[in-house]
C-alpha cells in the first residue's frame, strides 16, 4: 500500500520535532512538508518567537520543504481562515492527504484543529497524542533531542526558565504543576538537535525581552 502524503504542523520546537521522528517510523504516511505560521512583522514563528532563518535551517537538517504561512500582526481570526484555508489548497494540490500535529493531551486543541480541518479532504492526525509527558520528556533527552527555551508564560513558570537548555536538570527545576513538556503553554522551545535531523543547527541564546506578556530569549544563527 501506498503512503499517504503527510505535512506535519511543524512549530519549531521538541515536540514537532519528536512527531516528525515518530511518523517516519511509519508505514501509512510520508512526511513531505513542514507547515509553519509566522508573525511576518517579526518574521518569526508565532509564540516561539524564532527567526525565518533558524526554522529554515531545521527543515535542511530535516530533508523537508518549509511551508511558511505569514500571519499579520495582530492577526484577525478572519484573516487566520484566509491563510489556512490558502495553505490546504495548496497542500491538496500538492497530493496531501494527511496533517499530522503534535498536540500532546489538550482535549480543545485537538477539537480545534479536527474541526478546522473538516470538508478540507485532508484527514488530521496526533502522532504523539496521550503519550505521559512526564515519560516523554525524558525519552527526548535521552535520545539526544536538544532544545533551547525561547518562551516563557510568567503567570505559570519563572522568568528565569527563559533562554536556558532544555535537559534533565531544567526538567528537575521545574515546579510541581509545570507540566515537563509545556503542554499548557508555559513555556515554547526550538530543536537543535534530534533524530529526526541529519545535523545540530548553531544557535546561540541572546537578549531576553518581555513583550505582550511574555518573556522571549532570542536566538541567534551561529
């Protein structure tokens, strides 16, 4: 049988990152695209807050086309329709059959998306949905997934979680409630290193802002 042509919503962080691998273990899909939304005023993944260049360097290391949604900002839920409605047209035209997410637990966020998939022809999937986070979390360090924090929500986790390594010692720190992956927002990653990539990309930690509520760290290329 034939593998389904899959793009995977791709965010820039660990748990895309632990999807793409888990899907290429596969035998019904064939990842053929990264799907990411920018913030095209920043030119930078929405939330995450990662350069153009960095999430580029991760499709590279992928083997995979980026296809890059701008948003604008502020960005309208109207104007969010528009865009994705663009980009299912065009993945239908590209033979995409599936849209893989790398949602973790959040019972809404999944009905959101299988709801904004509907009447698209594209069937949405979870790759890595239900698995314990306390569990994975773990299983992505020591497979030798490497990732940066790039956010953080300061109303659920300390400023000071910004910009540090994602490992085992951060994942010690962490205070009860916290969940080991940030599947409740509390704080967002970008992927150097996994494998799912052929190489690490370069990145070095930069200035910490604060803005909309939110503290950033910035990363830079090299």
């Amino acid at each position: 049988m034939a593998k389904k042509k899959c793009w995977l919503s791709w965010s820039s962080g660990k748990d895309s990152a632990w999807a793409l691998g888990t899907l290429r273990e596969r035998d019904d899909v064939e990842v053929v695209g990264l799907l990411t939304t920018l913030n095209e005023e920043a030119d930078r993944v929405a939330m995450h807050a990662v350069r153009r260049t960095l999430l580029q360097a991760q499709a590279d290391a992928a083997g995979l086309p980026l296809v890059a949604i701008d948003l604008p900002s502020p960005c309208s839920n109207e104007a969010y329709e528009e865009r994705m409605k663009g980009a299912m047209a065009q993945a239908r035209e590209a033979g995409v059959e599936v849209m893989a997410f790398g949602d973790l637990f959040l019972e809404d966020v999944r009905d959101y998306r299988i709801s904004r998939m509907e009447g698209t022809g594209i069937e949405p999937i979870f790759p890595i949905w239900g698995l314990p986070t306390d569990q994975l979390a773990r299983t992505m360090v020591d497979s030798g997934l490497k990732a940066w924090i790039t956010c953080v929500d300061p109303k659920q986790l300390d400023r000071s979680f910004v910009g540090r390594h994602w490992d085992h010692a951060l994942l010690d720190d962490l205070p009860e409630g916290v969940d080991p992956c940030g599947e409740k927002g509390e704080a967002h990653t970008f992927c150097y290193a996994a494998p799912c990539f052929t190489r690490p990309i370069a990145v070095t930690p930069g200035e910490i802002v604060e803005r909309d509520g939110f503290v950033f760290a910035d990363l830079l290329p090299g």
